[in-house]
C-alpha cells in the first residue's frame, strides 16, 4: 500500500497539522511516511499545502504531483489539485468555502461542510479535525483513534486539555460522509 | 481599486480628505494584519507623491518582511543582499548623485547582518535617508531574536527570554550613530496611533527635504510591531510595543540640523 | 463647536480586519463586519453616523483601506486635526 | 533498539548533533533551516551546551573557526545565501586543518532566490567555493534519517581528518518529516584528543598555533601538499554511495539528496514497463565515487543525471564516465521539483536517441 | 597607434578602466592588486570618476551592486580571500544581471595563504563559488597588455549580456611590469543604453525593479531558464583560446594566464630537444573551449595540463578531452611557480609513459 | 640571546631591574624600526609574565602588520580572518571560559572590515579583552588610508588628504562602544615615551584582571605610529602622532568599573 | 640626591637602529653606531657612564634591546621611575 | 638576443628599481621586456628581488629560475642565486656585504665595490646605480644613456634634480669594472 496524500489551503487553516496528524498516525500503525510542507512567501493568509505519503515500503519520493487524494480547504487550491487527483482517486474538499465546485468525472468528489459543524462547535481551529475526520472515514489510511493519539504527541503538554474538543471534531467529521463509501 | 467599497451612503458637498497615495501601488500588501511595515509604506509614499519626487527617488528594498517593498511603491527600486542596502544606496546615491535615495531596512537588516555597512554609511555622511523599521525580532524568517530585543523577551532563539549576559542588551543604533558627524538628522517615531503617524510622516519630509542639502545620512528609525511573531492581535502588539519597546527606544528627534544648516 | 460630518469608504477586500481603524477612531463609527472578505477577514464597518472626518482611521490603517471625505464648510474648516495633514503636505524646511 | 521519532530533518540534523556532544553551536537564522537554531536554542542550555545567534553568517563561520580551534565539537548551518558569506572562514578552517561541521539546507538561487528546495550549491560545496586549493567532505542525505545519520558520520570523518564536513541537504530535507531512529553514539568518540588545540600553552608543552599563513611559498606549498595527500586518502578510504537495482540495469540514474529519491520513484515507474533502470546515489560528493561509476557506466546503454539545479553533478558524473557511455542531464532550477514522470518521460526520449544511433551496449558488444 | 607604455598589470587594468570609461570604483585594499585601488585614487578625481575606498570587499561588492543597477559601469578589484567575501554579492549580481567587471589578483591559499602569485581560484571563478545557477564571464590575461585588453572585453561582454565579467589574473601578472598600448576605446560603447536601471522612475516608463528574489519557485525557475539560455549563447559565441605551435603538435600544453607563459617557454625547450609540443591557451576559462581542444585532443599523443594549484581547469579540460587522450598535470601550489625546466621533465616522463603503453595517436592509427 | 651585546663594562651588585620579557620568544620581530607593535606586544608579554598566565591565555592574531604576533608571543594563539578576531575570540571563550582571552587588532582590521564583529562583541560583553592598535594607516598592505586616518592625512588611498565629506571622519570606536552595557573597562593609552609604555602595562594589566570577573569586555586602545607608512623617521613619527592622532584620539580612561564592579 | 649609577646592555643584532632610545634617555647617555649591525642598521651606543638605570631607553624600544641594570644600595633605593615598573609588577585590582 | 637577469638584496637597496631601469631602458631601445619583483614579508628590511628579462622576440615566461646575470647585494642571496646561474653565465655582487666569495668556477664572476663609491659620492641610495653601471659595462643589454633616460620616465618631476647624482654613479660603475670584459 502507498497512499499519497495532498492537503492544501489557506495558512492557519491547520491544513499542515492535519498532514501531521495523518502522518503521525501512521507512525503509530508502523507505516512508512512522509510529511512535506510547502510554504508560500506569508507569514500569514499565504496559501500552505503539505504532501502526506503513508506506506507499508520506505517511500521514494517524498514529493509527488499526482495524488491518491486531495483535501482543499479554498478555491485557489482547488484550482490547483483538482488535475492532480489520480483517476479513480478522492477529492474533498470544505463546502462553504468553495464556489465553483470541482467537475471531474473520473474521480471520487465529497464536499464535507466542515466549516459548519466547526461553528457548531464554536471554534474554529478544529475545522481541520473535522476534515480530517472525514477523511479518515472515507479513506480508511490511518484509524481515527491513532489521530487523536497523534495529537498527544504532537501537542504540548499544556495542550493536552483541547484535545477532547478534538476528537468531538474528528468524530464529527466522519458523521458528515456516513453516506459516503470508503473507497 | 476595484473592490466594492462604499459602505456608507455618498453625500454631496463632501471635500476628499484622505486617500490613499497614488505611488502605492494598487496590490494587497502580503503584510500581516496590522502591520506596521504597511502603514510606513503608505507614508512614504505620501511623502514622495506629495514632495512631487516619484521619478526622482530610488529605493532600496532590504531582506526582511518588506523585502517586496518594490511590488507596492510606484518608484525605481533595488532589492538588496540581507544587510547591504545602505552599501548599495551607496552605490547608487554616488553615482547618482542629484537623485533621492533610500534604503528601507528591518533591525535584523540594519542592526545585526549590516552593522558595519549601517556605521560606515552613517560616518561617510552618505547623503541618503535610512528608514529602520525596528520590531524587535526577526519578522520574516519567523519570529528569531533581533539585537534590538528588548531584555527577557522571548522569541524563537530565546525561548527563555532574552538574556543580557550571555545575548546582549537592547542595540540603540541611532543613538550609536548620532555622534558622528556624518549623520545629519536622526529622529525616532511610531506609527501606532494617528499622532504617531503625523509626526512620522512629517520626520519622512523633513529627512528627504534635507536630503537635497547634501549634508549627510538622515535616519528616521521607526519602532514598530509585529503582531505574528510577537503572537499578539495587532492592537494588543501596539500595547506591548508601548509598555516594551519605548523605555529602550524613546520616540523623539535624537539629532537635528541647526539652523545655520539648513541652507 | 458644532460636530463637523465626516464620511468614510472602506475598501472591504484591501481590509485585512486588524481592528487598529476600530480602536483609534475618537467616535466609535467603527467595527468589525460578522462577515469574512474573500481573503477570509472580518472587515471593518461603519456603525452609525458620527464620523467627523477627522482621518484618524484613514491614517493608522495599515493597508490604506479606508477614503475620508469631510463636509465642505467654507472658511470655517479646517479642523485642527485636518489641518496637520495639509501641513505636512505643505511642509517646507525652516528658511527655503 | 532505540525509539522511533517523527520529525523534521532540521530537528533531527540538530538533535544528532546534541546526541554526538556538539560543544558549541554558533549560527544566524535563514529559512529554511532556521529550525536547527531554534531547536539548539531550545535544548542545548538544558543539555549543557554552547548556543550562540551570531550577528551574522560571516561571524558564525569565524566563531566556528575559534572554538574549533579551541578543541571543541563545533557546528554552524545556513543556507545558500549565507553560505556564500562563510566562503572565506570556510577556506581558513581547511588551511588550519580544524575540524566541524556545516550544514548547508539549499534553497533556490541564485541571489535571494525563492526559499524552496534545490541543489544548486553543489559546485559551491564541492569544488571549493572559498579561494584555494582546499575540500570539505561533504555528505548528501537523502532521508530525513541521513540528517542525522551523517551529523554522526560527519563529526567523525571532520576529527579523523581534521578537516570542516559539510552535509549538503535542501529545504524539503530540512522541513520535511519522517521517521527517525538515533543510534547510540560513543561517547569515546565526542572528545578525541586535540593536542593541536589553543587551550592555553599547558606548561609541559610547546605553545599551539593555528594559523593559515605561510609567507614563504615553499611552505605555503609543503601545507597544501600535506593537505592534497589528506584529500588523497579521503578520497580512497572514505567514499560513500548507495545503488540500486544497478545489478541488471541498462540505464542508469545518477542523483543525489532529494533528487535520487525522485530518481527512485522513477526507477519503479520505469520497471513497471519493462525498463531495466538502477540508481547509483553519492552518498559522499566529495569524495566522489568516480571509480564504481565508471564501472557501472561500462554496464549501462545509458546514464540520466537528475539534479535541483541547472547541471552541476553532472560534471562529475562525466569525469567518472569518460565517454564510456552517453551521459544525459534533467534538471529544475530554482525551487522547482521535477516530477518522477517527467523524469521518465526525459529518461525514454534519451534512450530512444541512444537505441536508434545503436549505443546500446548490446549492440556494441 | 597609441603610445607604448611600461606598466604593473595592476596599473594596466585600472588605467584600461578609465579609458574604457569606468564611471565608479569600489575597493577595498588586499595584496597584490592594491596598486588598483591607488592607482584610481590618484585619476579618478582628476579624470572624473568617483572612487571610493569601502569599509570591506562586502561592501565593495554591494556598492557595485547598487552602483551597477543605477547604470553606471562599475569594477571591484581585490585578491583570493576578498574575493570570497564577494561570492554572496555576486551570485545576486548575477541573478539580477547586471552587467560590472570584478577581477581577482589572485595569490596563494587557501586561507590567509601567501601573498604570492596563484591560480588556486579556478574553480570558484569558473564554477560559481557563490550559491545557485549562475555564471560569470571569466577572462584569463597571460600578459600586461591583456590586463588591459580585457578590460575592454569585459566591459563589452558584461553589457552585451548584462552579467558580471571577471579577470583572472594572478600577483604576478599584478605587480609584473611589461610594455603595453592602449587602444581606443569608442566611447559610444560607454554608455549604452539602459533601459532597465534604476535612474528614478522617468514619467514615461514602467517603474524599473532590480531583484533577485522570486518567491514563486515557477518565476525563480522562468529566470533561470533565462539565465542557462544567455549561457548557452554566450558558450557558443564568446569562446576564445590562443594556440601555439599546435598545427604539428604530437604534445599538447594546456594552461590559462601565467602557467601559460611557463608553458610556452617549455615549448622552446621541448622543440630544442625535437619534441612537437603546442600551447593550447583558453582566454576565456568560463566559457570554456571544450570543442576546440576536443579537436586538438585527437591529434595529440598526450596532454599536460599545467597550473599554479593543486590541479583545477584539468578538470575542465578532461570534460573537453572525454578520453580520447591520455591528460595529465603538473602544478605547483600555494604561491610557488613551476620553472619551464620542470615542466619539460614532468612532460618527457608522461610521455615516456605514454608511448611505451603504445598510447601514441601515431601507433593507434 | 646569542649576539655579542655587551657595550658598557659589567658591574658588580647591579640589580636587573628590565630584562625582555621570558614569554617574548627570542627572535627577531618582522615589524619596521620604531613600531609600536613591538612595544606593545613586549609589554604584553611583560603583562603575562608578572600575571603568570602564560599557560592560561590565548591570543588571537589579526590580519595586518601583526599577523605574525605568534611568532613572537609564547602562547597559544590563533590567527584570525581579516576583521573577524573578536568573532574567533567568542568562539573560544564561549567554549573555554575560564581561559584568559584576547585579540590583538589593527585599526584597519577592528575599524574597517571588522565593524560588526566589533560592536556585537562590546555589545554581547564577551568577557574578552581587545588591544586595539590604532595607527590611523593600513601598515600591512602599505599605507592605505583607515577609517581613523586623520583628516586630510595622506596615504596611498587618499593621495589628495582625507576628505571628511567623501570619506568620513576618523572613527571613534572606543567612544563608540562605551556606552554599550557589554562593555566593562574601556581606556586609550600610547607607547611614544616611557611613560606611555608604564601607563599602557597598567591598563593592560587591569584589563587581563578584570577579565577574572567576567563582566564584560575590556578595550585597551593604544594609538601608536606607523613610521614605514607615514614616511617618517620613528622619532618624527612618534611627533607626528602626538600633534595629528591626539586631538581625534584623546588619552586616557574612557569607561572604568565603579568600585563595587570591582568584586 | 646623589645620581644613582646604571648600566645598561644593548643587543646590538636585535637593534634596528630606530632611535628612539637615544630621544628618550634623559641623561643623554645613548648615541647611534657609525657602524652598521648585519642587518644594516646603525645600532644604539652607551657613549657614557652618565646612565642612571632609570629603564626609560628599554622601556620605550621595541624590540626589546635593551636591559638594565642598576646599582644595588640597600634601603634608600628605590628611585621613584624605578619603583613605578615594580608597581606595575606588583599591581592588583583595589579591594581584591 | 634573450638576457634574463635577476638583482637580488635587501629590501631598500634599491634591487627593484635597478631591475626597473634595466626594463626600461630596454622599453626605449624597443626590446620586448619584462620585470618580476617578488617581495618578502617585512615592509623595511625584508629581502626583495626582480627578475628582468630583456629580448627581441615576445617574453614567453617572466618567471625563470636560471639566469644569464645574477647581480646580488647581500649574503643571503648570493648563496640563494649563485647555483641559478647558466654556465657560462655572470655573477656580479657587491664587494663589502658579501663575507663568503662565489666559488663557481664555470661562471664570470665579478665583485664591485659599490658600497664605497656610494660613500665617495655620499649617498647610499645610489647604490644600485653603481652596480647598474657595472653591470652594464660588462653586460651590453642596453646603453648606459638609456638608463638615465629611463630615469627621467620613472622618477616624478620633482626628484628629476638627482639625475645628474645618478648618472655620476652610473659612470662611476662603468669605470670600476674597466678591467673586465664585456661577456
Ligand atoms: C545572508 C542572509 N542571511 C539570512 C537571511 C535570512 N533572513 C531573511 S530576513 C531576515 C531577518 C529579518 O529581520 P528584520 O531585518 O528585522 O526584518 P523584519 O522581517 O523584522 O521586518 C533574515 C535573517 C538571508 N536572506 N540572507
Ligand atoms: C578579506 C581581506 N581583505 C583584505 C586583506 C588585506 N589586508 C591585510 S592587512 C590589511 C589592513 C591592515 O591594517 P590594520 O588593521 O590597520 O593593521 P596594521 O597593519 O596597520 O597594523 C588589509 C586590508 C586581507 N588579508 N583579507
Ligand atoms: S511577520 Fe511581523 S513584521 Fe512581518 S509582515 Fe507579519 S507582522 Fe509584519
Ligand atoms: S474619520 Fe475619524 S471619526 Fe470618521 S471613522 Fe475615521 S476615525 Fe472615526
Ligand atoms: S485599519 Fe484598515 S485593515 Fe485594519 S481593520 Fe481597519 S480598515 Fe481594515
Ligand atoms: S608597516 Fe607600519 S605598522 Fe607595519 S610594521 Fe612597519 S611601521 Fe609597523
Ligand atoms: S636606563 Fe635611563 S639613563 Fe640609562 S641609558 Fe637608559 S634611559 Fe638613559
Ligand atoms: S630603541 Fe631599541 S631598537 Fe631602537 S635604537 Fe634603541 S636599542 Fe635600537
Ligand atoms: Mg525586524
Ligand atoms: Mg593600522
């Protein structure tokens, strides 16, 4: 198994963490992985994007341009990964922010209205969680609970108390594709 | 600019008091909210429309947060090596000697990388003008110690606060230059509230205005913020950089032509 | 002295919603839009009507965002404050 | 065995390096490797050690250049920019015969650049940027593992020799994750003897002196005779390199740091439709593997170079090769990344060429 | 024709400056091309340029860097370790292209090394001793006149292409005197339009921006895709060697500047004794003439390649050679020069060698 | 030593009362006749005899005419990069901090090239001490002009005098650096007469007690000659110095340690 | 106070003739060679006995050439110059 | 005709500009010269020499390391140049510096008294003229008057007064070799 994986959007938009969060889950599982950010010239409101590789061989390429899945968090990058998507692979992305919703055919699109159910949960910060969950649900690279116990080594100790808020997000995330097949 | 903008109602009989200058170009600026490497830009550029000079100045751009500076002010620029841009304002103010020139530098910049360049300049009396934006810390590059730090400040490369003995005390570089006598006016502002703003902008014509004098370095030192690495709202750096900044670096004129000089 | 109108125009998409227009107004015309611009930030909004033209939000603002036009009152204007930025635009050295 | 981490090449090139006993780390931040300072600025004053953000590049090489005299296990790091500024400290330190470690995380040049991943400083780090005939041994990781791995090797290697290591790696080496394992280090290791060292002219011996200057050319000369017989023995007992799937390969990849592992990529590509594609990987640029190059290259109907930059290890690739077989180069510049495909893609249009002006080594034999 | 003069090749070079309307000096004293800097300390003001003695060869550098995008045409001067302080400069002069001459009046390293004559800058000079893709035109002068000829040249060359052009000399051909005539200079040629320097924004053009930076790795990548495509041109069209004695040559000598001058009256030796020996001397050692020598190569039974370091254009010359010949070197190091008598000894024995391998072009044929 | 060196008759009950220095080695100095850096680096020598440090100090050499100082000097030393003493002197005492550490510095070398090393030293308080030879030339390379030459001297890079407009005026570093909180004990002396010679081993003597205390940096700047390049005899040289390098240059202490530093 | 006899030796091959020993004796008891040493300089002479062994000539040469010896006279000496180069010697920081 | 000469001495002796005028004077008979100085390390004091060659065809190198001429002012460099001199070929040194005598005997050898005609002429500086008219009357490269033409090139106007000084020294050189042959 090799699962490659691009996560793209907005800095502060947590899209490197959730790459992080994948990644580390992976190293729990004993996978090989890879973690590649990519930053634009902002401190802040820049675009980010990492590249997360999980597999079971040490990985070649830590940077690849086609992708067994996309995750977009805004339309710039949409635009941008929407060709990347391997046939037959997944593209997700947020729904709200998105006006112009992808149109490939060959691929697997889920629009998972992330940034609602962040505010239902009234914090923003956690609207990667949510992704992440749904991502997960669909996309079974990593179990659920290995990115929750990824948090607690990724996080500072003084964290720890949000985590809880955490995992409510990533549950909440994979309750919104339930309709959706893994794939 | 094209945004839709008005939000409140047009009225008749109404006199434009304040836009903004047409040699700030009309792109987003990549600064971070609240920016005071933003509101600078704007000012100078004030300055340059308003003394009628865009096609007499050339600016040159540092390696920091504005290294570019060129993508938004309407006039000649030159971006230069981390450190080096008052070596290459020397460069271009000798050979062009009937031009304006400035460089536009960060703490990092001016005040680490570019010390010797900075004190050299200052005592060759380079007739240019130094605008240093001192934020206390290393804003580009995400957040490192500046030599202008104040003490116990924590930052990427001091994580447990600044520590005089071992990493040295707050540098007052304008106060290090002021003695020489290559330097000609040496003034510090803020742009943290309106006054602040009027006062800099006023220090920016005064600098330039003198530049035509040809009687040394003009230095406008600009205390400032940086609300994403000191990890503050814009509004709460303002009030750190008050309560922090200013006991080290008092705002104020620190060396004014006489009189008798000024022709 | 009566209070002098002001009006302001906030370009929305240039507002990168840092609050600083909203602290320094003298009037409180100011506040933060509930909404996000395209670039993700609340945007700065008049609230009501007693903008006074006094430019202080036009001034701090980092990014240039905000035009302020003041009612024309013939020789009786300029307000002090207003009157500062003109004379930096007239600004000359001492003697020349 | 010891735990498994997940971290950034930078993180780990810097926790090696505390794991190795660095002494003294003296260095100025420049993305994208300001993380090695910062973690140091972090951990070293907690694990009893030096850290110092120097005013500068050129003072950060100069410090090196003192406390690695002094006899302490020194290391500074930067990137391309700041590592021109350190050429001239770079040329004293290998005049003087001291050792440490440099570490230069490429990013995009030339000037400022952009702050992405390249090798474009290969030349620089090879053949000597600074004036002088001198050479550092310079390693080239390709994991985030080899940031640590060779901050072991690299101390090693620079107290053995007495002579400044350098580990050339890029931006997307530094930033980027993975796993990584710390082996233990001895501790023997970490203090060899210095004798050399100005520590203060201990009474029972005669006074040290580092310099690097010798006014009478003869002795000028008889120091860089002793330091070209050092590079001789370098250059025979310590060269380093990985290959892979060479045993049966028809085309060869040469490539280095982050490109050979796009090499790699490729080399699965190109077996899946029946290319027979192996990569030979300097693990050691300088020294660099030339003899089993040209080995290999007596094998193989073709070599394709593939670099982060405009063609630079292909120069050395070509020395190696010696007209054996044909040498072809892909490369992107400035940041940029090539593509496992479009390497392939470049890799199937050389072959073509090769195969229809019948090079192949088949034919030919 | 102009007046015969009797000069140190420093004072050449700086007088050809003037004449080829140098508008700005900066420099920073070093030995053995201080004579520069002074030189221009005592003209520029009378003649009216503007020189300035900087507070170190970093800023030298950047001064040239402002002063060059203001228009102006600009040299820098200075030896072995300034011109490493320079390689950050001029990586971003290169990058902004912008055209200025900058030489190196080389002497022995590494280090502080001496302050005798060397060509142990090779390879920082050819190969980019700063960080990044980039080049610099390199001119090699053997002689005093050629301290000034190429002056002229570079001049041209680096407005012609609008990059940095740099002299290569040594301390020897710096503080050596010879006769030397200066030719006119057009002085149409001295100001050439340029339309992109930073003068102040006229109201009838597009701000001018001088930068190196391109966040954007696709823009970085687009600019040095520029930069390989002016190479290119350049590789092709600006080449130049100087032969001697070549068309019978069974010997070949390579060498660049002074080594060249030895080699030459190595020849006279050789061709008393009946060897066949020829010169093959490339002026321009970046761009480099790998296809003429390529030719020569297959004429020839061996080469001696022969330097004043530990062996740096060999390398350039066997990329050129790509095996068709056997090529050797000699060199001396560290500020020693080999004497015309070695040279031929260390020749006769390579050839020895050679033919008793049956290596010679004659038994191959 | 092996000369013959007996001019007068021996005596009998003499007391030695100055004999050369055992820690400077007996070998011939390379500098020119009457140069200051001989009688400074005797009196050093003299220094580190009386303090019996000799195996606790090391010494970092510059590149200028002193270069060669551990030819002569009977310790560990290490020769530095043009301008970068000060940076090699932090490397070491960082590393090796109850060593005894100075660096041996040119005006063209700690003035010039090496402003920023310079300031960021004083300003971190490396507990280091500079000597600071200030002969207002470049000696080595053969008398170009330094940034503390006099107004309107001439050298080889001023043939027409320095001109303070182009130029600058001579530098004033230890003025400079004093008010900087790094730096501890700061002092201008000379070597022309011999009470100049006692008043400089004093400070030199303060300066390498000082450094016990770890406080900060102590600066010794002793303005001496440079006959070669002055074109002058040593004895002319010396009076040239007095009337031309004095006024910019005054004698004396510039920063002290208060009394209770002194613990 | 009676002069105090000295004397004082001079390494004539480490002399480089500078001259500076002879301005600053303030009994005039030096004088330069005719002669020239091996490296071709003139060298510093003793052309008396008026030296007082005051240490100012070794003090002030550069090279030092010079040693001094001075008459040994129980308690009274020290002369003052004299006792200044001990002071030096014996010189500690106050309060420690 | 190629003549390749190295004067050799102290540094103050006036080696290079006698190697100078040599040059120079060959510039004026438009020979093809060349003049390589090499320096020690000590600004006074040091030992100094330059190697001249004068020809009629381009110098191929200006750096050889045996010589036609050896003129030498000091001990060390006598005993450094002695062996560089071709068989057959000259080698002049000052009479009073040098305590051990060359012992070649496959070479002219000629000692002048220099020392003491500059003490006749009450200038030490003109030392080297001396030895330069010695070495021309016995080494016919150039015409003594074009070494005194040479001066009026080298010197700056305002020392053009010392000319007749060193023309008289000059000549005074000519006369002390008057025994010997020109070779
Ligand atoms: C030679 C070199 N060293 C380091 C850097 C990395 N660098 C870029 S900006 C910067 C410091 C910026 O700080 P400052 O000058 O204070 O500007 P600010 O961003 O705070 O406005 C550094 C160290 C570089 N580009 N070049
Ligand atoms: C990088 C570099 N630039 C320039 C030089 C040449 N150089 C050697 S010494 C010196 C200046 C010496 O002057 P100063 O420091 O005043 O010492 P002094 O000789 O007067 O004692 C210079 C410029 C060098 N060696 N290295
Ligand atoms: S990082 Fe700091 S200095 Fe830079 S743009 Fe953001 S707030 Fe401004
Ligand atoms: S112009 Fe003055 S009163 Fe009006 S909104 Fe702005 S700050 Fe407030
Ligand atoms: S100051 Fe400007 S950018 Fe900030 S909130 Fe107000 S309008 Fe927006
Ligand atoms: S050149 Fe000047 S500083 Fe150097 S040794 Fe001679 S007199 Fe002293
Ligand atoms: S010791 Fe004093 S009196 Fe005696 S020679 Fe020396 S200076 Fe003169
Ligand atoms: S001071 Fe010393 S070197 Fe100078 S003349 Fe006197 S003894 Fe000789
Ligand atoms: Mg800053
Ligand atoms: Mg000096």
């Amino acid at each position: 198994m090799t699962e490659e994986t691009i996560i793209a959007g907005f800095g502060g938009q947590g899209v490197l963490s959730m790459g992080m969060l994948l990644a580390y889950g992976g190293v729990i599982e004993e996978q090989e992985v890879s973690w590649m950010p990519s930053y634009g010239p902002e401190m802040r409101g820049g675009t980010a994007n990492c590249i997360v590789i999980n597999g079971d061989e040490p990985i070649s390429s830590p940077i690849v341009s086609k992708f067994d899945s996309v995750v977009v968090f805004n339309q710039p990058s949409l635009e941008k990964f929407e060709p990347a998507v391997k046939p037959g692979g997944l593209l997700m992305y947020e729904e709200e922010v998105i006006n112009t919703p992808p149109t490939r055919t060959d691929i697997t699109i889920i629009a998972v209205p992330a940034a609602q159910a962040a505010v239902e949960l009234k914090n923003q910060k956690v609207l990667n969680l949510v992704m992440l969950g749904a991502f997960l649900a669909i996309k079974t690279i990593i179990k659920p609970e290995n990115a929750i116990k990824a948090l607690y080594s990724v996080l500072p100790e003084r964290h720890h108390k949000l985590i809880p808020l955490n995992e409510k997000a990533l549950n909440m995330g994979i309750e919104l594709v339930k309709d959706h097949q893994p794939v | 600019m094209t945004d839709e903008c008005t939000i409140t109602e047009g009225m008749s009989a109404m006199d434009l008091v304040y836009d903004r200058p047409e040699s700030l170009l009309d792109v987003r600026m990549h600064y971070c909210p609240g920016c005071g490497h933003s509101t600078v830009h704007k000012l100078l550029m004030e300055v340059v429309d308003e003394m009628e000079i865009n096609s007499e100045i050339i600016g040159v751009a540092p390696v920091g947060c504005s290294v570019l500076a060129y993508e938004y002010m309407n006039i000649d620029m030159h971006q230069a090596a981390h450190g080096r841009a008052t070596a290459l304002a020397t460069g271009i103010k000798r050979v062009l000697p009937d031009k304006y020139v400035f460089t536009y530098q960060g703490d990092g910049d001016l005040a680490a990388i570019g010390t010797a360049e900075t004190i050299h300049s200052a005592n060759r009396g380079e007739n240019f003008l130094i605008i240093f934006i001192n934020n206390g810390i290393y804003g580009m590059t995400g957040g490192q110690m500046a030599p202008t730090t104040p003490e116990g400040g924590k930052t990427a490369t001091s994580p447990y606060g600044r520590d005089i003995g071992d990493m040295g005390a707050p540098i007052d570089i304008a106060a290090m230059i002021a003695p020489l006598p290559g330097t000609f006016y040496i003034t510090r502002q803020t742009v943290h509230n309106a006054k602040g703003v009027r006062k800099t902008k006023k220090a920016l014509t005064n600098a330039l205005k003198y530049q035509q004098l040809n009687k040394g370095l003009c230095f406008v030192e600009i205390v400032t913020n940086c609300p994403s690495n000191w990890k503050l709202t814009p509004y709460e750096a303002n009030q750190w950089m008050v309560d922090n900044m200013f006991d080290n670096y008092p705002l104020g004129d620190i060396k004014v032509p006489a009189k008798e000089d000024l022709s | 002295m009566p209070k002098v109108k002001g009006e302001i125009k906030i370009a929305i998409e240039t507002c990168k919603g840092c609050e600083l227009c909203v602290h320094e107004c003298p009037q409180e015309t100011l506040a933060m839009s509930e909404e996000l611009n395209q670039r993700g930030y609340h945007f700065a909004v008049v609230q009501d009507e007693s903008c006074t033209g006094c430019t202080n939000c036009a001034l701090i603002c980092p990014d240039g965002a905000i035009t302020v036009y003041r009612e024309h009152r013939g020789k009786k204007t300029p307000v002090a404050k207003i009157s500062d930025v003109k004379e930096n635009i007239t600004f000359t050295i001492d003697g020349r | 065995m010891s735990e498994i981490l997940f971290m950034k090449g930078n993180e780990a090139l810097a926790e090696a390096a505390i794991r190795a006993g660095l002494d003294a780390y003296f260095g100025y931040p420049i993305t994208p490797q300001s993380e090695i300072l910062e973690y140091l600025a972090v951990q070293m004053p907690k694990r009893g050690g030096v850290v110092l953000q120097a005013e500068s590049e050129v003072a950060s090489i100069n410090m090196i250049y003192g406390a690695a005299g002094a006899g302490a296990r020194v290391m500074t790091t930067t990137s391309s920019p700041g590592m021109s500024l350190m050429q001239e400290g770079i040329s004293y330190i290998a005049s003087a015969q001291l050792p440490c470690l440099l570490a230069n995380v490429v990013r995009g040049g030339p000037g400022l650049g952009t702050i992405q991943p390249s090798q474009g400083d290969y030349f620089q780090a090879t053949k000597g940027g600074g004036h002088g005939d001198y050479h550092m041994i310079v390693l080239a990781p390709s994991t985030v593992q080899e940031m640590a791995d060779f901050v072991y090797l690299g101390f090693d290697l620079a107290d053995k020799y007495r002579t400044p290591a350098m580990i050339l790696a890029d931006g997307a080496l530094g930033q980027g994750m993975e796993k990584v394992v710390f082996p233990e280090y001895d501790p023997a290791k970490m203090k060899q003897p210095k004798p050399w060292a100005t520590t203060g002219k201990a009474n029972d011996r005669e006074r040290n002196v580092i310099t690097s200057l010798w006014l009478q050319p003869e002795k000028m000369e008889e120091l860089n005779q002793l330091l070209q017989d050092k590079y001789r023995t370098i250059s025979e007992q310590e060269v380093l390199w990985e290959e892979y799937q060479t045993e049966d390969a028809e085309v060869l990849f040469t490539a280095f740091g982050l490109a050979a592992r796009i090499a790699r990529k490729t080399i699965q590509l190109a077996r899946e439709q029946g290319i027979k594609a192996g990569l030979f990987r300097p693990k050691t640029v300088w020294p660099f593997p030339y003899k089993r190059l040209n080995e290999l290259a007596r094998q193989v109907d073709m070599i394709l170079d593939v670099e982060l930059n405009a063609g630079q290890m292909v120069e050395d690739v070509r020395l190696g090769v010696e007209g054996v077989t044909p040498v072809f180069f892909h490369g992107r510049m400035g940041g940029m990344i090539p593509t496992p495909e479009e390497v392939l893609e470049k890799m199937e249009a050389n072959l073509q060429t090769v195969r229809s002006n019948g090079q192949s080594k088949e034919v030919a034999k």
